[in-house]
C-alpha cells in the first residue's frame, strides 16, 4: 500500500479524529491541507458534499463522508488492541457516543466556533458573530455536562476500556480548546480524561499544530494543564 | 432471544430504516409509538439525547443513537445477503450514502418537513411555517438531482447490489412520499429506483402506516406509482 493522503483542514475536529485513528494505529499519512469551505469544483469533484475528511487510500480508492473514513480506517489499520469494541454491548455504547459526538456536539458547537473563529478569517468582511458564539459556548455547557457525568461513573467514555468514542470526543475537545474555549475549571472529570488521553504518542500529531495568525491557547500543548 | 422493542414515532424516518431492516432480516419487532419531541423525563432517561429510534433487545441491552442501532441489526440480526458489503470499497461507498442519507439529507430536508407538517400537529398553536418549507423543498431538490444523477449510472444506489444505502434513503423518501412531497415526475431514475424497493416484502410494514387525521398521499402504497 502505498502512503494514505488526507485532505483535511487543521482544526476540522473528524479530521483530527482521522489523524488521531492513523497515529494510534502507527500508519503514517500525508496530510494535504485544504479549504474546504470554498468549495472549490476540484474537490467538489471529489466530494459532492463538500467536507473533509477525505482519505486516498490509493489510485483505485478515495474514501469520503466520517463514517466511511472512519471505519475504513478501524478495520483496515487498526491493530490489537482495536478502538471499536467487539462486544455487542461496548460496540453499541461506542457507536452511541461516537455519533453524539460526531453529530450533535459538531452540529450543536464545534462547527459554529470553527466557522466563527477560525474560516471566516479566511472570508472576505468576515468577523465573528459573537450571538452565535454565544448560543455555542450555552450548547458546550450542556454537552459538557453530561459528558462530565458520564466520566464521573467510568474510566473511559463508553466504558472500561478506550474506545473510538473516547477519540472522537477528544478530537472535538482539541479543536475546542486550541481556541481557547474549553471552560476546563467547570469540568474537572472531562480535564482528567482528557489529560490522560492527551499524554498518548497518538497525541503528538495535534498538539504539534499551529494555525497562521491564530495562537493556541496557552496551555494546549501541555500535558499537565 | 425475547421479542425486541423498537421506540418510534410513525413518520421518523431513522426509525423507519431499523423496522425496514428488521423487515428485510425476518425479525419481529414490537413497536411502541412514542412522541419523542414531548422530551418527557422518563424517555430523556432512556436516550439523553431524547430522539428515536430505541431499540429495547432485552432487559439488559438497550440501543440508542441512530448508528448504534443501525449497525447493532446489521451486525447480530443480519442474515446472507447482509445490507453491509464485505468488500473494503463496497463497504466505504455504502458508508458514505447512508451518512449522507442519515445526515444531510435529514437535516437539510427530512426533519424539517417532519417538524413542520407533522410534529407541529401536536404542538398548541402549532402551524406549519411555509419559509421553512419552502427552504426544504429547495434542498430537497438539490438533494434528489444528486440521487437521481447517481442511480442514472448504477443500478442501486451504492453500486451494482443493494445496500444498506437503499434502505436508508428509500427510509427518508417514504416518510416524505407520505407527506406528498416527493416530486416524482422530475427524477425518473429515482422513481424506477423506488419502485423496486417499494415491491420488496419488507416494505410492506412501512405502506401499512397511518397517522390519524393525516392521510398518505395519493399512490403512498401503490407498488405501480
């Protein structure tokens, strides 16, 4: 197999999830940055609609859409120990958390902070619209909060054991937090998992970003936060 | 294995896909009509995230989200053929349209058409608000030429056999087929698409449906539309 090339954009949280998968995963991957929100016809072309990730496996073999690219990923690279439970129970709970995360979290919060704070720098005449960041920031409070009481009861996120969901809630976390919004004092069980996941070599590929003109928060790359 | 239970309300069309699904694997399921837009204490117990489908297998196992569900009928109910392709592109293809499906689709068009013509019967004061609709139906039409552009060249909708993306977008389509607002005449391929779909016996639990005071459209259970 020839190297994997992912289109992505630095702070697209499924992106970061891809980038996340592939490092535990010990896959090496070019990562080829693209704007995706210009929807340029090229990548259209690609992507009909319009989103990173998008995986080139090889000649043959385009992957595109989350889930697609997700879970080729799991079952095409992933090793032992693998992120996806194989108990109908823990698969279940996984799958759950991980659209949770992937669908309403990013619906309900990421995907508005990212377009407010970080594309529409990429805009012309574009500056934040601080009602929608409002109404995101009240959005994340109520996530957080169960997320918080789910780890209050368990080690990991679906369970016992890490699981994709675990990454992918991270993933989100990560884009969240290189913006500085992460409202950490308020959820000290969500910082404690979050510190433990973030201490994984998997780890090292996001905190090593840095976006042009835009700062991470102070404490983003440091373990113990 | 005891009868599993299946929390629904008639027109969502996630839930419509579980009960094709379990149609198609000769499971009988048990449904519970649930008003899941009411978020009343005991059900928000069941699924924080306070949507349907549920899927209750046995005592000790509960399923919520739309992919744990999903994936949990494929995975321990399916039968040969299963609706998941076991080819690593197959698999990635069919991924991608049941994504689209689940997410775009719904959230561009489905949900609204839902929220508005349906679940808005059950809200005081509740009347359809046509900008929403209209809006809708603009997507919905964007959404169609792509449907109807791929099935032009292929005979289902994720390659040359049927998949799990069928059922998920011919899921959607019966729920706005119900409420009038399929514009058959404009997309021929998907037409001839849904009418193989629509003569399937594990179909027949869908055209069965009635909602009080909100009759289907005229051919909803035509096989000959």
């Amino acid at each position: 197999m020839s190297q994997p090339k992912l289109l992505h954009y630095t702070l697209d949280p499924t992106s970061r999830l891809v980038r996340l998968m592939c490092a535990e995963y010990g896959v090496d991957v070019e990562l080829v940055h693209i704007k995706a929100w210009r929807r340029e016809p090229d990548f259209l072309e690609v992507n009909p609609s319009g989103d990173v990730p998008v995986l080139h496996v090889d000649d043959q073999l385009t992957l595109v859409g989350a889930s697609a690219v997700i879970y080729f990923v799991e079952e095409q690279f992933g090793a032992q120990p693998v992120l996806l439970p194989t108990d109908p129970i823990g698969r279940a709970e996984t799958r759950r958390l991980v659209d949770w995360t992937l669908n309403k979290l990013a619906d309900d919060v990421t995907r508005y902070i990212v377009e407010e704070k970080y594309i529409k720098n990429d805009l012309p005449g574009g500056t934040p619209d601080t009602s929608v960041l409002r109404a995101a920031r009240a959005n994340l409070t109520e996530h957080l909060t169960y997320f918080n009481y789910l780890l209050a009861t368990r080690r990991w996120l679906a369970g016992d054991e890490m699981t994709l969901a675990d990454f992918a809630l991270a993933a989100q976390i990560s884009t969240l937090d290189y913006l500085s919004e992460m409202p950490w004092d308020t959820v000290p069980e969500v910082k404690d998992w979050y510190q433990r996941l973030k201490s994984r070599p998997a780890f090292r590929t996001l905190l090593l970003d840095r976006v042009v003109g835009m700062p991470a928060s102070a404490n983003y790359a440091d373990l113990d936060f």
